[in-house]
C-alpha cells in the first residue's frame, strides 16, 4: 500500500523491458503512489521484451519512442500529455546500451562506432529529451526528473568498458541542464548512482556477479535493490524534494564511501581468501 505520494501526477517512465528491468520496479511503485503513467522504449524491446504483458498489469499505455531520435521524442510527449490529459510531472530516464559489452569487446580494442552509439543512447539521449521537453514546455513547475547512474562514472570498474564514459557524460547532463531547467522553469533533474541489480543491461559486462558479491560484502548496509532504487525515484518525484536538483545520490548501501567494512573482513577471512589466514 502506497501513501500517495504522487496522486495527481504524470510521468513517463523510459527503460522497461521486462520484470528485471529497474523502471519496472518504480513504474509499480509509482502507480502504487497514485501516479498515472505511460511506459516507453524502442519498437524491438517491446516486440522482444515482455512490455505488453507488464503494461496490461498495470493498465498503462505504451508508447514507442527511440530515445536518441527527437521526432519520437516529440511524438512520445504530444501523445502522452493527450493520453494523460495534462503536462507532464516527472520523467525515469533508464536508459543504457553498449554494443562493445555486448559483443566483448575490450576497452583497448574499442569498436568507435559503438562508442559513439553508447554514448548517444546511454548520455545524450538525456540530453535530448530534455530539450525536447523545454523547447515545448511539455513539463509542469517543479515537475523532476531522474536518470539512474554507475559508480564507474567516476571510479574505475574493471569490465565495465565505454559505459563509463557514458555516465560521466550522463551526470555532467544533470548539473548543467540541471542548473539552466531549474531557472527557466523550476524543473528538477537529478541522478541516482546505484548498487549492482540483475538485469539485462547490469548483468551485460563480465565479472558482473563477482562484483555484485564484492559490493553485498563492503556496503555497510549491503546492496541496494530494486525497490530500494525505486522507493528513492518516488521521493525524488513527489513534493518532498522540490528544492533538489543538479545532485548525483548514491544509492548503494554506503558502498561509495568505504574503503574496508567489517563485513568484508568477515567475509575475506571466513572464506580463507587471505593468505594471512592460520
Ligand atoms: N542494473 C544495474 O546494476 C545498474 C546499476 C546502476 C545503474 N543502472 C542503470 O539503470 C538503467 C536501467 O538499466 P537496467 O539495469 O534496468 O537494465 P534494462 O536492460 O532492463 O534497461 C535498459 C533499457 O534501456 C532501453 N533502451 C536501449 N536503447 C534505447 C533507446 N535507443 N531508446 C529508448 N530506450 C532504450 C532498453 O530497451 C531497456 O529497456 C541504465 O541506465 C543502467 O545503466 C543499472
């Protein structure tokens, strides 16, 4: 049971492309707060994913938009502000692809063709949203928008390849449109930087459950799920945070911020992984 939250709201929620998705996760929650919603993504994720059985879960409209194509996008906000009856409220960004993962590619041995495709997808299709929106004025004062990020924005991850460059684009978005939406429009933009969840696009790099594990055993407070994630969209949506914008919030058990946990130690010596072991 919800506590209404966002009654009265609309959103548009980008990324789910089946149950592990993490836009599936805060598309529940937020119809769970009141909201009314539209769901989005490409013509093959919702031919290939399981979109239409999930949307019918939650009687919601879906609307085809490939988010790095600005007529969808101006389509994607003229039909749901129709179908919503109303501007728009918040928006999830959950958006990320890299074709040098998926195919193995190494960083060192980058396909530049891809590179240039994750970036436009996984960052720039931010940036193109929000233009779209502004340009038009599809979203209300103090409407808030969220786009999900990875610590490798700014620390290395092994593996973790030219996504990482992706999210650094992806949080530079945030502050800079964030600063010129907020004085134009009190429009909020924010980005949540979160722990390692199964999902296609979380698991699409080598070394993914390894460190899953390793990230469970350092947070003080262990991984953060999927619902956590999307019980921090909701807060970030609702009224409660009209005065936040332009930040990155880490939503990782603690993660980012220690270097050693006990729990760790536990964990390394409980395992007979040091070679300090008696
Ligand atoms: N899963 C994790 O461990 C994790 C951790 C931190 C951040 N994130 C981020 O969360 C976001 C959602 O990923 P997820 O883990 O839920 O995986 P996911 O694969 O379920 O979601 C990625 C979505 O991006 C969509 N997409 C790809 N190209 C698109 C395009 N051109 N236009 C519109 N949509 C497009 C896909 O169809 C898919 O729905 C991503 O930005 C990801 O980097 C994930």
């Amino acid at each position: 049971m919800g506590k209404n939250l966002l009654i009265g709201k609309k959103g548009i929620i980008f990324g789910v492309v089946d149950e592990n998705s993490l836009a599936w996760s805060v598309a529940q929650k937020c119809i769970d707060e009141g909201a009314e919603i539209v769901l989005t993504n490409t013509k093959n994720a919702i031919l290939l994913g399981n979109i239409n059985d999930l949307a019918k879960k939650i009687n919601t409209p879906i609307i085809e938009c490939d988010a790095t194509n600005l007529d969808d996008i101006q389509n994607l906000f003229e039909q749901s502000i129709n179908l919503l009856g109303g501007k728009i409220d918040f928006i999830l960004h959950s958006i990320a692809m890299s074709q040098n993962l998926r195919r193995r590619k190494e960083y060192d041995n980058i396909n530049y063709k891809y590179f240039e495709q994750t970036i436009d997808i996984s960052a720039l299709s931010l940036h193109k949203i929000l233009q779209v929106a502004k340009k038009n004025n599809f979203i209300n004062t103090y409407g808030s928008i969220v786009t999900l990020s990875y610590i490798a924005s700014s620390k290395y991850v092994c593996g973790y390849n030219d996504m990482s460059a992706a999210k650094a684009i992806l949080e530079s978005i945030v502050q800079n449109f964030g600063a010129i939406y907020a004085q134009s429009h009190k429009v909020r933009i924010n980005t949540i930087s979160q722990s390692p969840v199964f999902t296609r696009a979380g698991g699409s790099f080598s070394g993914f459950k390894y460190f899953y594990d390793f990230t469970e055993h350092m947070a003080p407070l262990g991984n953060a799920n999927a619902e956590d994630c999307a019980n921090l969209c909701v807060m970030l949506f609702s009224d409660y945070t009209r005065k936040l914008t332009m930040q990155k919030f880490y939503n990782d058990g603690g993660y980012s911020q220690t270097s050693m946990s006990e729990n760790f130690i536990d964990y390394f010596r409980d395992n007979s992984l040091s070679r300090f072991n008696e």
